[in-house]
C-alpha cells in the first residue's frame, strides 16, 4: 500500500482547481459507474483520488475497452496522459482522453482521507455567467469559469488567422453551453453550398460545416455575416483551431446527421486558425450498419453503410413538390456480405458528376432510412460518399465479393418479412400472430421489439386519420406539425415558415384481424398510402366538402385488405396508464406465390401421407 501510495500525485486536484493542469497525474479510481445514456452509446463515470481531494469524471468513448476487458478496476492507480476540467454546477468534472492503467500496483481501497474539491470564488464578469439548462447523459460537461493559460490571439483576417498559442484544446466531445472558454482543433469533414432564404421576417444567407476530432463530431453554421467571414477560410479536409466566442446550443437534429446533441453557431469575433500540424486529427469517423441490420433501424433516422456497388441507374429528375424546382437523382444498389442488398438515391451534383464503377466498394456517411419499399436509404446533403476507401471493412469487403459474393443471390427487406433461422426457431423478423404478440409480451421490456404479422384490416379510425404537416422539402422534408394562425396561413415554428395550405399526413389507427385475435395498430403516412389509397390531402378535400357519403365509402374500401405488417411493439405511456403500443414500420401487399410455398413447407413438417405412403405435395 505505501509503495502505491508513494506514487499518487498528491495535490493534483487542487491544481486542477486552481486553473491549472499537472502533466500526466497518478491517480487513484475509487469509482467506476455506468452513465445513463439517451443516444444508446455506452458511457463510463469514475471518481478519481489525490489522496487529499477527489474529482468526478468521465472517460472518453474511445477508453470504454479499459472497462469491458477489466483492464480499470475500482482501486487501480492510474496516470492521465490527456484529460480536460470542466465546471459544471458547483463541481468540478474531468473528461480523460488518454489513460494508463498501472496495474502492477494492483487495488487498494481507497487510499488517504480524501474530500471533495470546493468551488472557487470568482465573480461573474461579462462574458462569463454560468447558465441554467438540463444536462444530457452524453453531453454533461462544460468549460469551468477559471482564470486559463494566457493564449496569444493571432490577427484575424478576414477571420482567419494563422499561428498562435493554443494551451489547452478542448475536445469536441466535451463542448457543451457550459463551456465558456475554448478552442478546438478539428478537421473539416463536409461544407455545405451557401443557400440563402425568404420569408415574411427578411431574408439571409447561411453555410455550414462538419467538424471532426478524435473524441467526436459537431455541425457548426455561419448566418449572413458570418458567411462572408468564414465561408472561403474554411475548406474541406483541413484542419482548424477554433475559438470561442461560438454559441452551443442544441442541436436542431432536422438539419444534422451527426451524433452530438450539440452545434456551435459561429459569431462576429470566432477565431478561425489553419493549423499546419494536422497530425492526431482523423480523416473521418464511420458507425457502420450492415445492409441486414436496416430493418432495426426506425424510419428517419441516420446512418453510416459501407457496400459492394452492384448497380448504377442513369440520371433523372424530378420536381420539388412545394419549390416547383427540379431536382437530379440517381438510383444505386448496394450489396454486403450479409446476403441483403439495398436501393440508395443521391441527389444533386453528386448523382450528376457519380463516377465510381460497379463493383467498387463505397462507404457513405449520412444517410437518411426510408421504408419505402421496405428499406431504402438517400444520402442527406450534408453526407458523404469515400469509393474503396483505405479501411479494414473494405477491404473485408473487396475480399468477400472476389471470393464468393459476385455469384450470391441477395435478398431485400422488402422480401423478408417472415424468415426462420436455420436452427428451425423462429427469429427476430419470423411472422407472428396476433395471439403470440400478446401471449410473448412483446413490448413490455425496456427494448423495442420488432415482429411481422399477417393481417386483414377490419376497421379505420375516421375521426383523426391525418394531420396538417410543413411542406418544407429543401434540404430535407421537415413534416412537423403546422398551427392555423389565421385563415389561408399555417406556421411552421421548427422552419419558421408560413404556408398557405398544409401538406396533410396520415396518422392512423388501424383495427386488424387474423384467426386467432385483433389488435390495435399505429400507421404513418406511407404505409396509409397503401390503405387508403390515395394521399391525405385528397381525402381531407372530400371532409371539408362535406361529403360524408363519399368519405364513409372510401374509408369502408380499406377495409377487408390483408397486408404483411412490420411492426415494432413498445411501452408508451397515455396519461397516467402505460400500455404497449403497436407501430407500422411498413406494410407489403401479401405475394401469393410466397405465401402459398410457405404453407407448403408448413405442411410437410408434419409429414402427412396418402394411403400409398406419398406425401400429399410433390415439390
């Protein structure tokens, strides 16, 4: 014990306190807690001793390993090559980047009589007010108000600078409204075209760019002036110092593909710095989704997948619905070694200028999951397409493809509806009834359960079956609910648009039936173009006409339709009662032939036979 505790770096913490930052501490972790998370990410939370005082602090995404592989344990000395202080709520945080186990000291219980380090007095200033707001299980940590190494502000020009003392770079990971004073280096992942807007408020212009470092990712935009300040300064693929002042607020999850609950909003005086020194800034960071794994993945949300290129469609257009203007698309298939393929549409100058060949693999970053036609995926504008990138999956990839896939028969989620595994049980998409959704209490666990039923549809909610949705289509569909403020005029408050009709949206609820019960199911609006069959606007202009005859009819022609329904099942709260909820992620009109040869193998399962000994189907 005394040799361990000779080696802890006494003092420390204070220094930490003090605004100061101690190279490479020893430490001991007296604790180590899970941290509850929104986004599904695992995260850790330790409590680190000095002997004479004890901070909180999280580790990096990137040191999870050192926890599941037990490599840290509660007790174990520990020295910190690279961390971060915040301050955040009368507390002190430290966010580690960079740590090193010294396990040949072993665990001890806590060593010293530790205590918790006092918040220092400061005075508020001008440009330094702690601010109220919640925290999130992944983005907790903010800047701490402290007197920080002097840092030599370069010139700006045209703001950019170039050199420059940096002391400390925040981590990205770690920016959150909190933190108050800071710099990071980050590489440009993506910059988007300049788009500007009209409205009844005026007008403007805006940009924005993809920031990367090797603890996160964070969107950052530039409004009207920052636009000519920052648009040319920054480039893609370079890499910058970034200073605050730069907002951080929220982020607007709409306009972003990133995994950060956070965006910086650039301002009149944020420094803008090339760095020469490009070294510890990765070029880009993949979450790869297998092609077999998008039937998990809820409709909207975004994703990073790598692929065999299979096919590539020409070059067509179409016409924005609400803009009226045109728009260029092409249509490829992606295939993976998990026997799925995919239909993927890009748009713009990058379906106009697509130059990769069949069979390349291509890693795109930022695509957006439809269920249109099962599964399909469009890559957003502000995602990325990298063909036969230098990473491990792709080469993995290559080899797969050259050895076996080029002659594999794919399948898609659209033909995947009930499939049973090969061991003879029934897997997570096999087809249910409606009696064993209810008797295996599929959505009563924390998990969302998914599952695919075979139904006829008996009745249709009249009374609410659409809603009045934005008809912003440009960068992307926004289909938030719109309010009527006056007669003619609808307002979106997420676009801050007004519109004089809305683009109605089907909500509905749909009463389905198979042989062994009924059940209540939530649908969209694609899977009720399917029922009704015809879009909600047209059936809204029969309600407003009056026609109740006609309206009755029409809704009276869904019923008795059978689909295929993909459902996931989860626990809602409706007041004060919990109860399950039944969502379509898509529904597909029932192919005979498949059914029919599903039965068939159903039945032979019970080797029936004639009086002869044959069986009753000959395949």
């Amino acid at each position: 014990m005394a040799d361990a505790q000779s080696m802890i770096s006494v003092g420390a913490l204070q220094q930490v306190a003090n605004g100061e930052q101690p190279q490479s501490p020893v430490l001991q972790c007296v604790q180590i807690k899970p941290m509850a998370s929104n986004q599904g990410n695992e995260r850790y939370r330790v409590v680190m001793n000095d002997t004479q005082n004890f901070i909180q602090g999280m580790l990096g995404q990137q040191l999870n390993s050192v926890i599941t592989d037990g490599i840290l344990k509660r007790g174990m000395l520990c020295r910190l090559n690279n961390y971060t202080s915040n301050f955040v709520k009368d507390k002190h945080i430290l966010v580690i980047l960079d740590i090193e186990v010294l396990q040949e000291y072993g665990e001890h219980e806590k060593l010293g009589m530790p205590i918790a380090l006092e918040a220092p007095k400061v005075e508020p200033t001008e440009d330094v007010k702690q601010q109220p707001g919640n925290i999130s299980g992944n983005s907790m940590y903010g800047q701490k108000p402290q007197q920080q190494q002097q840092r030599e502000m370069a010139v700006r020009q045209n703001g950019a600078s170039n050199g420059g003392s940096h002391g400390n770079i925040h981590p990205i990971e770690a920016l959150s409204p909190y933190a108050h004073r800071w710099t990071i280096k980050a590489r440009v992942t993506h910059k988007s075209d300049i788009k500007t807007w009209h409205n009844k408020n005026g007008e403007g212009k805006l940009f924005s760019v993809n920031l990367l470092d090797d603890s996160g990712e964070i969107r950052a935009t530039g409004f009207n002036d920052s636009v000519d300040q920052y648009y040319d300064v920054l480039q893609k693929d370079s890499v910058y110092y970034i200073s605050s002042p730069c907002a951080v607020k929220l982020a607007k999850k709409q306009f972003t593909n990133l995994n950060n609950d956070y965006e910086l909003t650039f301002e009149r005086d944020t420094v803008v710095e090339k760095a020469e020194d490009m070294d510890g800034v990765p070029q880009v960071r993949y979450n790869f989704v297998t092609l077999a794994d998008l039937q998990n993945v809820e409709k909207d949300n975004t994703i990073d997948a790598i692929g065999i290129l299979q096919d590539v469609g020409e070059v067509s257009e179409i016409v924005g619905k609400t803009t009226s203007k045109p728009y260029s698309k092409r249509e490829l298939t992606l295939v993976d070694d998990t026997g799925y393929n995919c239909r993927l549409t890009v748009w713009g100058k990058t379906a106009e200028s697509f130059y990769a060949k069949p069979e390349s693999v291509i890693a795109f970053k930022g695509l957006k999951v439809s269920d249109f036609g099962g599964r399909s995926l469009s890559l957003l504008s502000s995602g990325t397409m990298n063909v036969d990138p230098d990473i491990d999956e792709a080469y993995k990839l290559k080899g797969w493809y050259d050895g076996a896939g080029r002659n594999q028969q794919f399948q898609s989620h659209q033909n995947t509806m009930s499939t049973v595994s090969a061991t003879g049980g029934a897997d997570k998409n096999a087809t249910k009834t409606i009696a064993q959704v209810r008797d295996e209490n599929l959505g009563m666990s924390d998990d969302t359960d998914w599952f695919s039923i075979k139904a006829t549809i008996i009745y249709v909610k009249q009374d609410m079956f659409a809603y009045p949705a934005c008809r912003t289509t440009d960068p992307q569909p926004c289909n938030k609910k719109v309010v009527e403020e006056d007669p003619g005029k609808w307002r979106c408050e997420r676009c801050n648009a007004t519109w004089d009709a809305p683009d109605y949206r089907y909500i509905m609820s749909v009463n389905v039936s198979d042989h062994t019960g009924q059940i209540w199911l939530s649908c969209f609006n694609e899977t009720g173009l399917q029922i009704m069959g015809m879009p909600a606007n047209d059936i809204m202009a029969i309600k407003d006409e009056g026609d109740e005859r006609r309206l009755t009819d029409i809704f009276q022609e869904a019923n008795c339709k059978t689909f295929v329904f993909r459902c996931k099942a989860k626990m809602d709260s409706f007041g004060d009662q919990q109860r399950v909820r039944y969502q379509v992620q898509y529904a597909n009109p029932l192919d005979f032939s498949r059914e029919s040869k599903k039965l068939a193998d159903l039945i032979a399962k019970y080797s029936i036979a004639d009086d002869s000994g044959n069986g009753l189907f000959v395949q």
